[in-house]
C-alpha cells in the first residue's frame, strides 16, 4: 500500500515538472545601448499582474567617473501615469503591480549622453485568483499552485540573470584594468629606458667638455 502511495506520488511530481516546463511564461531579456533616452514596452495581459525584473549598466567601473549621476529608469502605464521609477542608478531591480492591463513603457535616461550598455530583464507573472476560478470552470486551485511555483521559479531566474550581469561586469572592469596596468607598465619601463639613455648622452658630454677644458 505504502509503495503504491509512493508511485502515486512520484507521478504526481513527474505532471508538475511537465506542466510547469510547458507552461507559457512571459518574459524578456536584451541588452539595450542608452546615449540620451532610450525605450522598451512590454505589453501586460492581465490587470494586478506582477511585473519584476532588473538592470545592470555593463560598462560601469571602466567608463564612469566620480561624479557621474547614474542612468533612470521610469515606468509608465497604458494610461501615462508613472508606475515605479528609479534615479541615479548603475544597475537595481524592481517589481509592482500593473494596475491594467496594456502596453507599459520602461524608458532609460542617460544624462551624460555618453552610450552605455543596459542588461534589461523583464517578466510579467500573472497567478489566477478567485475571480478567475469563477469564471473558468477548467481552472482549479492545482493550477493556482502551480502558477505560484512557477513564480517563485522564475523569481530565482531573474536573480540568477541579474546576478550573472552583475558578473559581466565586473569581468570587464577587471579585464581593463589588467590592460591599463599593463600599459602603464610597459609605459614606465619606455620611460625608465628613455632616462637611462639621456643621462648616458649627458654624462657623455660632460665628461667630453671636461677634458676640452683641461687640454686648454
């Protein structure tokens, strides 16, 4: 019997691994260059959807200086009114809900108008509520979990890919300041050899003026 409840719930696992690999999901990874203003739009099919993602400035470290302001970010919804914003940032998350369904606007704001390079993810998740088991009669509370875990799936993806951005990152700042120190190495020992030389030729000329002098 208990064998019987453990193949059971074996293949109830095995669905639900199926259902959720099958399962439509909303989602959008790019990489945009920004040098003044620069859009992205993602159409949300459900109102009180959650909306979450993340971005990362891919050349920040290398290009930027102390005194840069940073880029923005502002959500507008279908209807203009702006849903989140963020001010002065090289990279963050965020997540709200989409208070109707439509076209939302996600608009990067570059001050210095020198182009950056944005990693941008978005994803629109969108789990049944009561509501919804009303009017489908095919929906049923299954589904429901099954749309929560799925979040929760696609939550630890959109860290997994901040994360890794965040890794980019920081791997090209690395690999440029190896270059640079390399450069200045190389830079110091043309300028170490070039000294050595001048002081050769001028101790050169000394020593020929000196004895000039003594023969006369």
């Amino acid at each position: 019997m208990e064998r019987r409840k453990r193949s059971c719930r074996n293949w109830e696992l095995f669905l639900l691994l199926i259902l959720l690999a099958g399962w439509p999901r909303r989602l959008s990874a790019l990489s945009v260059t920004v040098t003044d203003t620069e859009c992205v739009y993602e159409f949300v099919a459900f109102d009180g959807d959650t909306v979450s993602g993340n971005f990362v400035v891919v050349d920040h470290d290398i290009f930027w200086g102390s005194d840069h302001p940073g880029l923005d970010l502002t959500v507008s919804s279908p209807a203009g009114n702006m849903v989140h914003s963020t001010h002065g940032s090289s990279g963050a998350k965020f997540e709200f809900k989409a208070p109707r369904a439509g076209m939302y606007k996600f608009c990067f704001h570059n001050p210095k108008g020198i182009p950056e390079t944005v990693s941008f993810y978005i994803h629109v998740g969108h789990i049944p509520n009561e509501h919804d088991l009303a009017k489908d009669e095919h929906l049923n509370p299954v589904n429901v979990k099954i749309a929560e875990l799925r979040e929760a799936l696609e939550s630890v993806t959109a860290e997994q890919k901040y994360l890794k951005a965040r890794e980019a990152r920081h791997r090209r700042t690395n690999e440029s300041t190896r270059r640079r120190l390399i450069g200045y190495t190389i830079a110091e020992y043309i300028a170490l050899a070039a000294a050595s030389f001048l002081q050769v030729v001028f101790i050169r000329r000394l020593f020929s003026k000196t004895v000039a002098y003594n023969r006369i």
